[in-house]
C-alpha cells in the first residue's frame, strides 16, 4: 500500500484529516501545504463551467484539469474523481481509472456508491487501483432536489451496511456527504478506516470542501459550507489598482519595462 494512504488510515482517532478540491496548478500548490487528500472533485463541472449536474463532466474534463493539479503537488495525496458513466462496468471501471491514473500520475480515483457498484469497486482493488469511497448524497445520482440522508431507519441501516460493503472491500477512506450527525457518528465508530465529512457533522475522521467555496471565489449557498475568507475582496483590489494606474499611466513604469 502506498505510503500516503498508510498515513491517513493511521490518523483515525488520532488527528483530523484535511481534504480540499484543486482543479488547477496554482490552487493545488496551495492546497498541497495544507491538506493531507488534494481532490480533483467533479465538482469543477459546476464550479468551473456552470453545469446544472455533475453528469456532464467528462473524462477528458477530469484528466486535463488533473495534469493540471499534479504540477502543484508535492507531498499530499492525489484523488481524482471518476465522472458519471466511467465506471457502469466492472471492465470500463478498471479500464477508466487505469487511464485516468496513467495520464494524471494521480494516487488513486474516487466513486460514488454502495452496494450498487460494489463489483466496480473489488475488481478496482483487486487490481491494485487505490479506492475513495464516497456515501451519503450523490451529486451524480441526484434527481431532482437535493435532500441530506441518514434520518430514516431505512436510510441510516443502508448506510451503515454500504460503508462496511466498501471497507471490506479495501477502500481506505469514505467521504460522507449531507449525512445526519448521528448517523454519521456511529458510521465512523464503526469502520476501521477514516470518513471524510462534507455537511456530515464534526464527528467524521477528516473533513472535505470545495476550495472555491471556503475562499468565497465561488457563490454557492448551501448550509455546510462556510467562508473562511472573502477572496474576492482581494481580487477586486488588485483589478482596481491595476485599472487606476494604467489610466493615470503610472503602469508600466519603467521598472515594468525593457
Ligand atoms: O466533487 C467533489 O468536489 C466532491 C467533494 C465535494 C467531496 O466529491
């Protein structure tokens, strides 16, 4: 097992997991300081191009914006997300990731689902492709209006059985997406290997967000997500000053010039 993955499995219990999106060199450099996991999430089809779903981004979509990412990369772990209808089979899963994996030189690839893809899965790690698992909300199977999970009986047993489906397939960490507190809660106690939550409450092993919301560079209006900085602030600034001094010829001085 790679080295990396070693080291986030063995942070259970013992210090949080920071997981953050990148869909570009510039940001990953950045992310790669912080986070133990950088993402390249499918999420950059809704934050980057406008999309209404997850399922118009492409396989190529995800390989580009990975090279990207890789170039700023130094010590954090490198999961990519494999796009809606890569993965219906156990042979188009295998022969997806191996490419995603060949061209992006990423550590390993992330899934949506349970039980439903759970052949996809085994036939993933049995031939040595590292696995996230990813429960809880599926932006790639929602239809309609989004709604957490985990309140019912029904949903809290299914997730429940899903996420010991996953671990003993060989998965090592499991994003929670939009799940009730205490389901999510007993979900972590019960698995070996770490949860990653996204609006899953404090009580998962890790936690993930889309970068693009923390800095407040994307407007997105959902409960779990909190602007830990106003970027655009900053970028406004910039623009302005730059804007002032070409008016008032200031730039290019001729330090600024050959
Ligand atoms: O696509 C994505 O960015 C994700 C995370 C938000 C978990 O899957």
């Amino acid at each position: 097992m790679n080295n990396k993955i070693k080291k986030i499995i063995n942070k259970k219990n013992k210090s949080k997991i920071i997981c953050l999106t990148a869909y570009s060199k510039n940001i990953a450099e950045e992310v790669d300081n912080f986070a133990d996991i950088t993402l390249v999430g499918d999420s950059l089809g809704s934050v980057l191009y406008n999309y209404n779903t997850t399922r118009k981004v492409t396989l190529s979509n995800m390989i580009e914006h990975s090279k990207s990412v890789k170039m700023g990369i130094k010590k954090s772990l490198m999961v990519v997300d494999m796009p809606f209808n890569t993965y219906n089979s156990k042979s188009d899963a295998l022969k997806n990731a191996r490419k995603i994996i060949k061209e992006t030189r990423c550590d390993a690839v992330k899934l949506e689902g349970g039980k439903k893809i759970i052949n996809q899965i085994n036939y993933l790690i049995k031939n040595n492709i590292p696995v996230m698992g990813h429960l809880g909300v599926l932006p790639q199977s929602i239809k309609g209006k989004f709604k957490s999970t985990g309140k019912t009986n029904h949903e809290k047993r299914k997730l429940l059985n899903d996420s010991i489906l996953l671990e003993k397939s060989g998965v090592f960490a499991i994003v929670l997406e939009c799940i009730k507190t205490s389901t999510a809660q007993q979900m972590t106690e019960k698995l070996k290997i770490p949860t990653i939550g996204i609006g899953s409450s404090k009580y998962c092993d890790g936690q993930v967000l889309v970068t693009d919301d923390l800095i407040g560079l994307n407007n997105t209006k959902v409960r779990f997500v909190k602007k830990f900085v106003n970027i655009k602030k900053y970028i406004k600034l910039g623009l302005k000053k730059f804007r002032t001094e070409v008016k008032l010829k200031k730039y290019p001085s001729q330090k600024h010039s050959y």
